[in-house]
C-alpha cells in the first residue's frame, strides 16, 4: 500500500511539546497516536517504544529524534509530529538539544516503506532551514504544511 502522507500528516497528530524530560516527550507523542485505527494494541506500542529507547537513543542529532517501532499490531503507518522550542536532553548522538520529535509506527511488514520514510525524514529535517521554519510556524496547521509542501514523508 503506496503511503500517503496527506493522510499521515494531520494536525490532530501534531503538537508543541511542553515536557522536559525524554520520556515526557514519549508519552506525550504516544498519546497523540494511541487513538489511531492503525494502533490495534496501545499498549504493545507503548511498551516497544520505550524497549527501542533503552536499546539506543533514536534521538539522532541535529536536532532531531525518530522514535519508531514495526509491530504487527499496527496496522499500517502512523505518525506524529513534535516540536520543542525550548529543546530538551532526548540522549541525542550529538549531545545537542531535540527540537523535532517524529514518532513513526508501522507493521512489520513494511521495513522498505519504513527505511525509504526514515531516509528521507533524516534527510530533510537536517535542513537547518526547514528546521527553522518548522520551529517558527505560526500554527500547527502551518506545520503540516511545512511537512507535506516540503515531500518530508516522501519516500
């Protein structure tokens, strides 16, 4: 199944993290999906989430962190989009703050799908520009603009 990111993308799946810690972040990113038809199991997502942090970091630096887990109780790919202003400590390689958090699920399944998305979310939100831009968007609907108008899911 090709992905769509019009339909990945939505604003009810964006927010402005407040949170100061690492796994505040994780919480806050897992409640914007757990009410997906994507996610059969909540808690299985919850669970692997926070079993990938442990294993290493997904936060990758420049500003950036992708936690992500292929599952077999998702259905099919969700994704959520963060943004810190203020940054905070997500373990990242760099040692630099995390400005923009993208949680990414999908089945298991669909490891070519997943590692096209990956690729490309690294390569485009490594633009210090368009981290910029998606930082000072005026809304969160701005921001889905941002990711969609710029192919950031597009694999």
């Amino acid at each position: 199944m090709p992905i769509k990111p019009q339909e990945l993308v939505t604003v009810d799946r964006i927010t402005d993290l407040h949170t100061s810690s690492k796994d505040e972040v994780l919480e806050e990113m897992i409640k914007l999906l757990e009410n997906s038809k994507n996610v059969t199991d909540v808690e299985e997502f919850r669970t692997k989430i926070f079993e990938r942090e442990q294993i290493q970091s997904t936060g990758v630096g420049v500003g950036m962190a992708i936690p992500h887990v292929k599952i077999p109780s998702i259905s099919d790919f969700v994704i959520a989009i963060g943004r810190h202003q203020a940054g905070i400590d997500f373990d990242s390689l760099d040692k630099k703050p995390t400005h923009i958090v993208v949680m990414i699920g999908c089945n298991n399944s669909q490891s070519g799908d997943f590692l096209r998305v990956l690729a490309r979310l690294v390569t485009k939100l490594k633009e210090v520009d368009l981290q910029k831009r998606i930082l000072e968007a005026p809304s969160l609907e701005a921001v889905r603009d941002l990711f969609l108008e710029e192919g950031v899911l597009t694999p």
